[in-house]
C-alpha cells in the first residue's frame, strides 16, 4: 500500500480539462512517473507525478477540492 | 450617494475600493471565500459575509451568492473590481434586475466591448484608428483576398467566436494564406460552433499604451495615457505615466479618440482603452477597450491628483462627471510595479507562504496599495499579485531612483517574491532610457535570469 501526496498547495484536478478523460481512472495501476493529477497555484497549473508503482488507485481528494501541500490525494494497493 | 457598497472581490483591490468607499462615508460589506476569512478587505470593511469554498467558481465567481449576499446586508450598490466578474454583462444585467446599482458601464456597453468584432467596429465608426484588416467578419476567400491589400503580411486570422489566444493562425504569404483561411474556418466552427473569421494585419514591434476615460453615460473625458510595454506572458508587470515615447501631437490625438470611443458608447465609470504604438511608423492602433478598473490605475491618479475608484463611486451614485477636462493637469511621472508571489529566481514559480516580519517602504512620493500584514498567509487559491508599489516624482528618471530607494526599503518576510526582478530593471540601461517594447522584457529574462536570484522578498 502506498500514498500519493501533494507536492503543493492548491486546486486537485483529475483532468488535463474539463471536456478531457482523467489522468487515472478509479482503479487504474500507476508507474512511478505517471501523471495523475493537476495541481493548479496561483492561476498556473503543474501535473502531479506518482513517485511510487501500485495497483487500484483510490482517490482521497475530488476533481476541483483545494489541498495542502503534503496532503494525500491516491491510494495504491 | 450611494449607502451600502458590496465589493465582489478580494486582495488588494477589495481594499482599494474599501478604503474609497469609507472616504466618502458608504457603509462597505466584504464578501470572502472559505479561504480569504482571515484577509485584510474582510477586516476593514464594516461587515462581511462568507460566499463560498476556496474555488472563485464556487465564490467569487458565484452570481447567485453574491447577490444573495447584497440582500441579505441591505447593500444598494456592488463593485466588481477587476477579474472575476467585473466584465461579465450577465453580472451587470442581473445587477440591475435585483434592482442595485452597478458600479460600472451597463451590460449592454460590457457586451459592445467584449466582443471582439462589435468593439472593433465600434472604434472605427468612432474615427478610432484600427489595425488593418476587415471591418467585421469576413464573408469569404474572395473578400479576404481584398483585405489583404490592407494589411499586408504576415496576417492574422482569428475565429470571432475565439479569446485567449485560441484560433488564431498567422500566414506570411498569400500560399500560406489559401490554405489557412478554410482549416481556420472548419477549426473555428468545431471548436466555438461558429466559424466566423476575421483578419488583422500583425503589428510588429510595438508599445502597449491606454488611455484612461472616466465617463457619466452622456460625457466622457479623458486621464491621459499609461505606457505598460514591460510584460511577461502579456501580463503587465512594470506601468507608468506618462509614455515617454508620446509626441505632444499625438498624445492629444490618441486622448481624443478615447474620449470619442467613450462617448459614442456611452460609457459610464472608469475604463481604458487600449493601443498598439508602433514607434517607427508612429502610428497607433486600437485594441480593446477594457470596462472596468484596472490594477494599473494608481499611476494616473499619482500624476492627476484624481481618486478613480471614488469618481466611479459618485457617478453610479447618479452624479454627473465633476470633473471637465480642463481641470486634468498632469505633473511628473509615476511608474508602478507589480510585487508577487513569485520567485523570479525559478522561472517565477507561484510562492504561497506565510508573512513573517513586513517592512514598507514610505516617505514623499511613495505608495504601496496591499492586502499584506505580519502573519498573513497568502493563499494558492487566487492570483499572485501581493501589492503594488507605485512612485511619482517630478520626472521618469528621478521616479526610477525613488523606485530604486523605495524597492530597497520593502521586506516581505517568509516569501518570494518579484521584487528582484525590479531592482534589476530599475537599474538597467534600455529601460531607463524607455527603448522598450511589448516583447522587449521576454528577451531580458532569457538574457538576465542568472541575475535574478535575490534574497528573500
């Protein structure tokens, strides 16, 4: 089991857009460097890289919900 | 006058627009997000009221709360500062339905303006000068074939219904141009339902200049121009007044057709409107006229004594224009620059923290517009501009030294921010001798970004 955290303070967003599919499906293996996510500062955005390998990812924060830095945002098993 | 001001919007221009109201005794409401409860504008206004979660769609950008809130507190009137939904002309429209005042011109002169097309056609039948190109929307190959006798190459052709930068192709030829006017046609079309195009010949080099209009709905006058050539990414970053690079001629010329634009949409409140100088062919252009305050604005009021935000204030309180041109005299020269959040020292990486110890600078000819205090965290949530440092003195280069003086006296504690990046400029030759444009500042950091690794802000 393995979390993903926010590596900044921000909006969490799961799409690279709103009218495109998420990075990760609810349930979907991730590969150390596989973007997940979206972490939008101050009007500019920076993709959230997984730094660790797992399967079934579960997220803990939804599309567009503010996160701390460091805060989790997946689950891996 | 007005009795009970809500300001829709937060940082340092809440604050501004307070402290305007409070000067001619109207009572303030701040509204805030879940995320601004602790920030200054929710301080000093006289009460306040939370609008939402963190996210401007859920807050700041949210109509019905907004306006749920100005009933609530009993607010006759609202200011939408800049941002947010300050050019919105649904706000404006439901504004009015609720039966409140708009601070601002009406939702129909925001929708003329907005439009790219109908703000176009608006300046030139005010005798506004235009960038060549076609009067409204092209009607097909063989009248864009024509307009390219106007403008030239390279050209520009933008989707009507576009914004942002989307759907804009430039060709540097007339084969480049035949087979980019129809992909552009069907890309428009898929992307905003509407392929309606029109053409632009491509300024090159050339100076960002506005001019300031303060309208009542019938008469207009104008506070003469800003000069903001020094961007990044076409944000403007460094604003001054007056342009440098005027001639006396063409300075009343270009004032001239603000004021007619103004006055033929009947404008109301303070607005800009924007140009493009090309200094070699000393031509200037429209570009679009901007409906609301903008960030830039203490620079005008540094050189003509005159409170904008207070002046707007009065005319959506049903006054009349105070003010005839006759009494607008400029003196000196101010510049002010944009602190914020940022670390120029990491390609100006956003920079959330927390304020620890705050010094400001002070002294003749120095003001600081902040949302800033000891302690305050700066949240990731909104834009990153801190405050703006704005300077006059009796001429640019003496407003450049106090700018120097005073940037070196300003610690912010706890962040990064652009600070460095000023100092630099300040002391840098093309800018003190003004030889800049709107691309001139890009090439600077490519050149520069090993000199900008400043201490803490």
């Amino acid at each position: 089991m393995a979390q993903i955290l926010s590596p900044l303070p921000g909006t969490f967003y799961r799409a690279p857009s709103p009218d495109k599919p998420p990075y990760k499906a609810d349930g979907d293996a991730v590969a150390v460097g596989d973007v997940i996510g979206l972490i939008e500062v101050m009007k500019s955005f920076h993709e959230v890289t997984s730094e660790v390998a797992g399967t079934n990812i579960r997220f803990s924060v939804d599309n567009e919900e503010p996160v701390m830095a460091g805060a989790p945002l997946a689950d891996l098993d | 006058m007005l009795k009970k001001l809500l300001v829709a919007n937060r940082g340092e221009i809440a604050v501004r627009i307070i402290r305007a109201a409070r000067d001619l005794g109207i009572a303030t409401v701040a509204v805030h997000s879940a995320a601004d409860a602790d920030s200054l504008h929710v301080q000093i206004a006289d009460e306040a009221v939370n609008i939402g979660p963190p996210a401007a769609k859920k807050s700041y950008l949210n109509m019905a709360a907004i306006l749920a809130a100005a009933e609530a507190t009993g607010a006759d009137a609202i200011h939408p500062g800049y941002g947010f939904l300050a050019e919105n002309a649904e706000f404006a429209d439901a504004v009015a339905a609720a039966g409140l005042i708009f601070v601002g011109p009406s939702g129909d002169a925001i929708r003329l303006m907005g439009d790219k097309v109908s703000a176009r056609s608006a300046a030139h039948a005010a005798g506004v000068p235009v960038v060549p190109g076609s009067a409204g929307r092209v009607a097909g190959i063989e009248e864009a074939r024509h307009i390219l006798i106007d403008t030239g190459f390279p050209v520009m052709i933008k989707a009507a219904a576009g914004g942002g930068g989307r759907g804009i192709r430039i060709a540097t030829n007339l084969t480049e141009f035949e087979q980019a006017f129809p992909q552009a046609e069907a890309e428009a079309l898929a992307a905003f339902g509407d392929g309606g195009l029109y053409m632009e010949k491509v300024v090159g080099r050339a100076r960002h200049i506005e001019v300031q209009v303060l309208g009542d709905g019938s008469d207009a006058i104008h506070l003469c121009e800003r000069e903001c050539s020094l961007q990044r990414r076409r944000q403007k970053v460094w604003e001054e007044a007056p342009s440098a690079a005027l001639s006396e001629s063409l300075r009343d010329r270009l004032c001239a057709s603000a004021v007619a634009l103004a006055r033929a949409v009947g404008y109301s409140g303070a607005g800009t409107v924007e140009y493009l100088y090309d200094d070699e062919a000393d031509q200037f252009y429209f570009i679009e006229m901007n409906t609301r305050i903008q960030v830039e604005h203490p620079v005008t009021e540094m050189i003509t004594g005159v409170d904008l935000v207070a002046e707007g204030l009065r005319i959506a309180g049903g006054e009349p224009l105070r003010l005839k041109q006759r009494d607008i005299t400029p003196r000196g020269h101010a510049i002010e620059v944009r602190i914020n959040a940022e670390d120029p020292a990491r390609d100006f990486a956003p920079f959330p923290g927390k304020v620890g110890d705050l010094r400001l600078p002070g002294g003749p000819g120095v003001r600081f517009d902040s949302m800033l205090y000891p302690g305050y965290q700066v949240p990731p949530f909104y834009d990153s501009l801190l405050a703006k440092l704005i300077v006059h003195a009796e001429t640019r280069e003496a407003a450049i030294t106090r700018l120097t003086r005073a940037l070196s006296e300003l610690s912010i504690e706890g962040m990064k921010t652009t600070k460095p990046l000023f100092l630099a400029l300040a002391a840098d030759e093309t800018v003190r001798a003004g030889a800049v444009h709107t691309r001139w500042l890009e090439g600077w950091l490519t050149e520069n970004a090993s000199r900008l690794g400043g201490a803490q802000g």
